[in-house]
C-alpha cells in the first residue's frame, strides 16, 4: 500500500520507549518512535519531519498523538492525528476520535471514537491550531511557576 520510501522510514526508529519505562510528559520528537512502554502526554512530531510513531501491542499511550504516519497494536487513550497515514494493527484499541488522510485497518482492530477523514489541507490547519494552543498553554503555565517562585499568586 505505501511506497517503498515509507517503509524505509517505518523501519528506522531513533528512540524507544521499553516495555519496562513509563514518560509523564509531553514527548517532541522527529525520526522514528517506538513505544513499548507506557507513555502518559502528548506525542509531537516536528512539523514537516516524516516522523513515524509505532505503539507495540505492550505499548500504552494517555494523550494526544500528533505526527504524520502513525502505527499501532497497542493502546491509545486520546486523540489521534495522523497526517500521511495511520495504520491500525490487529491488537490497536483506541479511546478517542482518530483524524486520518490514509488508513489501513487490520480486522480485530478497536476504535471507540470518531474516524474523521480529512484532507491533508484540512490536518495541517488542525495541528497548526493544536500546536498554538499548547503553546499558549506552555507560555501560561511558564508564567505561573514564576510568579509562585516569586511568592506571588498568578491567575
């Protein structure tokens, strides 16, 4: 189904997540990502970085996921956007709405949420506006620690 080029890329991952590590946090990243562990926070895939997320049938992730091809047999507790593709494995149980521009679901698959397919268009100006709003968020929660450190109360 996908160029030889995208599976190259699917087969070469950067970082991994073991089965024995669990993240609490928010994870940037660009290249490829495998989780076999548990992940607690959003996935970012620098824009425009062909990222590849793989979550193994061991792996666990309770965020949102934001790159452009993304794998799974594992679980997913939010959000999915997908930008190139989303593949959906046999053991993938996802609880959240998956926004997708290809997909390929394998029968035994799980998905309780919506399935919303959009243009590639459409995706870039959803994470763009995704990406500002956390950054905003970021900025204000930056500015709370200060004004606690300072001793002051910020609202």
């Amino acid at each position: 189904m996908f160029s030889s080029k995208d599976k190259t890329a699917a087969s070469h991952y950067d970082t991994l997540v073991s089965p024995k590590t669990e993240i609490i946090g928010d994870v940037k990243f660009k290249g490829g990502l495998q989780v076999e562990g548990i992940i607690k926070g959003n996935l970012i895939a620098e824009a425009g970085s062909g990222a590849v997320v793989r979550i193994s049938d061991s792996g666990r992730v309770e965020g949102q996921i934001n790159a452009p091809n993304v794998v799974v047999n594992g679980t997913v507790v939010g959000d999915i956007y997908a930008g190139e593709y989303i593949e959906l494995a046999k053991k993938a149980r996802i609880q959240g709405d998956v926004y997708y521009h290809m997909m390929e679901m394998v029968l035994g698959a799980e998905v309780n949420g919506k399935l919303i397919h959009q243009a590639k268009d459409e995706l870039k100006k959803a994470n763009k506006s995704m990406l500002e709003a956390q950054a905003t968020a970021e900025v204000t929660a930056a500015a709370k620690v200060k004004g606690d450190q300072a001793g002051e109360i910020v609202d």
